[in-house]
C-alpha cells in the first residue's frame, strides 16, 4: 500500500512540474506575441496570444490542482 502511494505522490508530482513548465512558457509567449499583436493591427496574433494567456492560466490551475492533490494522498499516507 506505501509503494502504490509512493508512485501517486511521484505521479502527481511529475504532472504538476510538467503544468507549471508549460504554463510558465504558454504565458510568457502569449506576452511577447500579444505585444507584437499589439503593433501589427489586423493582424490574428492578438487571439493567438489571449489563447496562450488561457492556456497558461489553464495548466497552472492544473498544477495546483496536482500539488493539492499530492499534499492530501502525503497527509493520509500512514506514519511508520
């Protein structure tokens, strides 16, 4: 029973680090391409970039989510 909630916490942990990397880079893309939009009216970037800003906002829900999830399966894992 330990092993299998070892290997979730190892799980949860590894998706919440992999969110976080993704949701830091989609966030900051949609930054520099929305301010590039910004200059260039008429243009699609402006959308493309508030898709990124979502997606960022997005996977760091995401990683919170995995983070909160990983504190509670560490918190009811039995003491030895």
């Amino acid at each position: 029973m330990a092993m299998h909630n070892e290997q979730a916490c190892i799980k949860w942990r590894m998706s919440g680090m992999i969110a976080r990397f993704v949701g830091i880079v989609a966030i900051a893309t949609g930054f520099v391409i929305g301010i590039y939009g910004l200059e260039d009216t008429g243009a699609r970037w402006l959308q493309t970039a508030l898709g990124l800003l979502v997606t960022g906002m997005l996977a760091q829900g995401y990683a919170l989510y995995c983070s909160v999830k990983r504190r509670q399966e560490l918190k009811d894992q039995p003491k030895l």
